[in-house]
C-alpha cells in the first residue's frame, strides 16, 4: 500500500536532523508524511470518475538561535533532503532573530503514546467502490419520483503515515485510515428546484453507513426543502442543527486561538475566567478518544496532549496555544500546535425534537451561507436556510434569510443542546438552541 515502511521514515527523519545539527542548526524539527488514496465516483450510475493519489511531503524546520526557516520537498533522495536542510537554514541565517521562536520545551514531549485504534487497512478494491457507489444512488434516485438528477456518489478511501521527531530525542510514528461515502441530489416540484446531500465518514470501512442508508437519507433531505418559502424579518428563536451548531464552536475556538490572542484581534481577548455562557454549559477536548477524528497524543511539536475543559459551566477555562503563541503571551503551550483536537459539547436534552418542542416556534437552521463573521468584534451576519417551526414541529422549509447577532449574545442566549452529534465527526457538537436571533426575511 504504502513506498515506505515505517523504518525508512524514521531513517529519513533521524537524517534530516543529522544534516540540519551538521550545517549549522542549533535545534530543528522533521515531518515526514506519506498518504495514499482513491476515489470513485459515478453519476446517474455510470462510472463518472476515477482518482488515485499519492503524496510524499518531507518539511524540515530549523532554528540557528532564535532565527527560524523552513522549507519541504516532495523527493525523498539523498540530495534533495541535503538541499531541502540547506535552504531551510539559508532562510533561517536571513531571518530576523524572534525571541518567542524554537521547540517546545523538551520537558513537555509526549512519553506515552498509545494506540487510538485510527488504522484499518481493507482490502478495498476498485469494483467494491463501484458497486458501493451503485448501491448508493440507486436507493437515492429509486426513493422518490420527485428526485429530478443527481451530482452524484462517492467512494473514497485515505491511507495515511508520518514520521515527527526533533533534536530534543523526541520521534513519533502514526498511521491513520479514513473512509468516505457520499450522495448529492436534486429534486424538483413545480416551485422550483433544490440540492441537497448526505456522507459518512469512518476509520473503518466496516463502520460506515450502508450505501442505501446514506441514498435515502439524502434523498430524504432534499425532498424536504422542496417548495421553500420566506420569512419577514423579526426575531426568532433559532435551532441550530447538528450539521451546522459546529460552526458556531469554531467561532468560538478561533476566538481563543493564541496567534488571534496575541495580536489582540479576537472579542475573547483576557476572557480567561469569565462566564460567556450560561452555567450549564460545558465544553471538553478529549484528544484520547479511540477510532475517530482529531485525536492524538502529541501534537505537531511533540507536546503531551491531555484532556480538559475549555468552558467549564460557562466559564472560559483555556485558550488554545502552541508553545510560540503561549510565549507571545507569558504562558504554557496546551498542546494545539497544529490545531485544535476532539472536542465534546455536554447535552442538556437527549434528541432535537426536544429542543423543537422547547422552542416553540422559530427557526431551524439547517445550512448556512457566506462569510459574515467577525473575529475582532464578535459581529455575526450569515445567509440561512432551514425550516420554519410551529408548535414544536416543522411546518415548511424556508430559504434566503439572513440571521444576525452578536458572538457574545449568541453564547449567552443558549438555551439547550442535543445529544444528536453527529457520530463519525472530528468533534460532538449537537444541535444549539439560541433564545433569540434577528432573522431578515422579506
């Protein structure tokens, strides 16, 4: 499956920094990665597509003091992997000198790595994907006679294996797998047409959806939001659903990302201790939860990742720092270089239809349009569509709305939270009940 086993790449790495410690670096960091993948697709079942990929990336980062370069190549060669050391240190030598840049302190490198189960291997071949793919759109187009066209199903399969290590004696192996299906629809009534979709993605092939599940279910969605309509601007409770409440946690966690931190362009600047939620609300990073998305045990510097909470009833309880951004800031790293790992929204109720009933009448919020959003000030604006809600039941679907609030007001208005995350997802956040939002219509 893979060009290199898991021996070449720590040769590779082990000699990247040989090479960089030789020719002048005072410390320095090696990523070594190999991914494979395919992916099929077929529309109106007949094979429309057909990729292969395959990709080899070596980046060497080094320090000569407190001066930084950095520089990648594709080629794995003797001689490319000098040149690709040598331009990085070129950089580095005309590299103002920074005194927050270097490694993570040595200290703080992962010393136990265990197995979180992301690697399953199959022996998946190109007709298995055909007829998955096969499968998949039939059940979509066969549900309904209003389903006009499609865009299509997928089958798609990542293998993935890197190689970390830096000159503090730190070095690390992880292989990952990641398995995709697919279903873009169109239906058509006599107000008009609408496009909708559904996928899954999973470690395990054998965890996925079945292909008629995932044809029905977007066969299912978009037949819903036929004949839509709109709605005059007022304020309205609105329900976020599952497929876009994570949204509004990304907004949050950009937000207290140490580089908008540390030069004072996030509304969540100092907000370390403050209440910006109501009490019952919780949020977890849970970077060692096994067999699904964004977990780990080192982050991209080698750092020890550890569970813990963000908003801890109401309260911000952590940023998330890289061992650069918390310098900038007089802190300690919490083990984010490179992103921000599982994330776990604690429910208030147990499904969706709860959070209807609570609301009412209002909104729900299905998709979300445009890039409204404003770190620096908090300001929100988004195109919408979803579907209007009366008496705690979905009475139409409705598009070309916009909704708008404050950041702050958003998180302080929650109301409840679903335990409706969506399973095989890179963080569980279930649908979000927000008081009272403006909703521009006609």
């Amino acid at each position: 499956m893979f060009a290199y086993n898991e021996e070449k790449l720590r040769e590779l790495s082990e000699k990247s920094l040989s090479l960089s410690l030789q020719k002048g670096a005072t410390a320095a960091e090696v990523d070594v990665y190999e991914s494979v993948g395919q992916e099929l697709g077929v529309r109106l079942l007949e094979v429309e597509k057909i990729e292969y990929q395959q990709d080899t990336c070596l980046n060497v980062t080094v320090f000569v003091g407190q001066r930084k370069g950095f520089a990648a190549t594709a080629d794995f060669s003797a001689e490319s992997i000098e040149r690709t050391v040598e331009a990085a240190l070129d950089i580095a030598r005309y590299t103002a000198e920074d005194s927050c840049a270097g490694l993570a302190d040595k200290e703080l490198m992962a010393k136990e790595i265990h197995d979180l189960d992301l690697y399953h291997e199959s022996s998946f071949s190109l007709e298995d994907a055909r007829i998955m793919a096969m499968r998949c759109e039939d059940a979509a187009l066969s549900f309904d006679k209003r389903i006009s066209n499609s865009d299509g199903a997928s089958v798609s399969y990542d293998y993935s294996q890197a190689v970390y290590a830096n000159t503090h004696g730190f070095v690390a192996y992880d292989r990952r797998t990641r398995y995709n299906t697919s279903c873009i629809l169109l239906a058509q009534d006599d107000a008009g047409m609408q496009r909708d979709y559904w996928s899954d993605t999973t470690r395990a092939v054998s965890d996925l959806l079945s292909p008629e599940e995932i044809g029905k279910i977007a066969a299912e969605r978009t037949i819903s939001r036929l004949s839509p309509r709109r709605l005059p601007t007022g304020k309205y409770p609105v329900l976020f659903d599952r497929l876009v409440s994570g949204s509004l946690i990304g907004h949050l966690t950009h937000g207290l990302s140490g580089g908008v931190l540390y030069r004072k362009s996030s509304f969540l600047c100092d907000s370390l201790g403050k209440n910006i939620f109501p009490d019952f609300v919780c949020l977890r990073e849970e970077p060692h939860l096994k067999r699904t998305f964004a977990t780990t045990y080192y982050d991209d510097e080698g750092v020890a990742t550890y569970p813990h909470d963000i908003v801890r009833n109401g309260e911000i309880a952590s940023y998330f720092l890289s061992s650069y951004s918390a310098r900038k800031l007089g802190m300690k790293t919490t083990a984010n270089a490179g992103g921000i790992h599982h994330l776990t929204l604690n429910p208030t109720v147990a499904t969706q239809q709860e959070l209807l009933q609570k609301m009412g009448t209002g909104l729900l919020v299905t998709e979300l349009m445009g890039q409204g959003v404003n770190i620096l000030t908090g300001d929100y604006s988004r195109g919408a569509s979803g579907f209007w809600v009366e008496n705690g039941e979905i009475a139409y679907p409705v598009e070309e709305v916009t909704i708008a609030l404050t950041l702050p007001q958003i998180f302080a208005t929650v109301v409840g939270i679903a335990d409706d995350a969506i399973l095989h997802s890179s963080h569980r956040v279930g649908s979000i009940l927000i008081e009272q939002m403006t909703v521009a219509g006609k």
